[in-house]
C-alpha cells in the first residue's frame, strides 16, 4: 500500500475529528493529530476534552501529538487584547500548528474547526493562509460544516463527552447570556 501525503491535523476534540479524519484519509491524507489548544478553559474542561480525542485517536490507530502546555495567562492576554478575539485564538492555533507541522518535516496542515457551524470559516481561511505564509506549509481547507450533524451523531453513538462550549471562558459565560 503507497503511503498518503503526511498531514498535521489540529484536532480540537474527539467529536470534531471524526468525520475530519475519515474525509482527509479518503482524500489520500496520512493524519497525523495535534492537541495544541490554550483556549480551553478551565484546566479540566481541558483535559476532559483531550481524554476524549485520546482515547478516539487510539481506537482508531491515529498518530496523536500532544502539546502539554497550558499558558493560561498568556492566552487570556491574547484574548483580551484583541479586538477580535476569535481571529487571535484561530491565529494561535493554526500557526502553532503551522510550526509543528514544519518542525516534523509535514508539509501540510488541516483543522477540525470546520467542521462546526458555530464558527466562522472566513476567520479560520485567514488564519490557516497566514500560518502558512509564515512557516511554508500548505494548508489544506475543507469546509466540513455538512458533516456537522454526522459528527455528532457518530459522537453520541460512541459515548463520547461533547462539549457544552466553545472553550474560553467568555464562551462559557456567553452560553448562559444566550439563553436569558
Ligand atoms: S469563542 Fe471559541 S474561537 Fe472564540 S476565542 Fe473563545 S475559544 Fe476561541
């Protein structure tokens, strides 16, 4: 069997990457998955998300780089300086993963963030083409709203927690504000 083209996946949780995961491996991508995710908060909010990516990643066989880090000040510093804070906390996250992905020698880099149709896809193509400026790597966008509902239901059907936020804290807070 002929290897895939070597691709970084920032993986954001289990529920997202499962449809990601399969499409990309469809598409010839040999993934490899990247935790790298500051914004979550708080630490076990974290923590319960990335069990969950875990254990996904090692039922089905997926390569899982972890970032073991949790900057949490310095990530509520970029946060709250910014005026757009979802543009900073995409740009975080992809360049990280940009640079990951030319440190290991992976010449392209994808994301699950697509996936949800909470998010803003035109921020997150500016982000991954900036991270791509800067490190060299080809960035690969699909747009996997569609399969939104796919994945959640493939997440229910597999037990897995899912998420009742999108990670920071003015996120959680925010699903509070939304139903008042
Ligand atoms: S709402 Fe989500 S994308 Fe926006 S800053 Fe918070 S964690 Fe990041």
């Amino acid at each position: 069997m002929t290897a895939g083209k070597p691709l970084l996946l920032h993986a954001c949780c289990g529920p997202c990457i499962t449809v990601v995961h399969r499409e990309l491996t469809r598409e010839g991508f040999d993934v490899t998955a990247y935790f790298y995710n500051p914004n979550i908060h708080p630490w076990k909010e974290r923590e319960r998300r990335l069990e969950t990516l875990t254990r996904y990643a090692s039922d089905m066989g997926i390569p899982l780089e972890v970032d073991g880090e949790y900057p949490l000040e310095e990530n509520l510093r970029l946060l709250l300086g910014s005026a757009d804070r979802c543009s900073a906390c995409f740009s975080d996250r992809l360049e990280a993963t940009a640079r990951m992905a030319s440190g290991m020698g992976i010449g392209s880099f994808s994301t699950t963030l697509t996936v949800s149709p909470y998010q803003d896809l035109s921020r997150i193509i500016r982000a991954g083409e900036n991270a791509r400026d800067k490190w060299g790597v080809e960035f690969i966008f699909r747009d996997y709203t569609p399969l939104y509902r796919e994945s959640v239901r493939l997440s229910r059907e597999a037990g897995m927690y899912r998420q009742p936020y999108c990670g920071c804290i003015f996120s959680e807070r925010d699903r509070y504000l939304r139903r008042r």
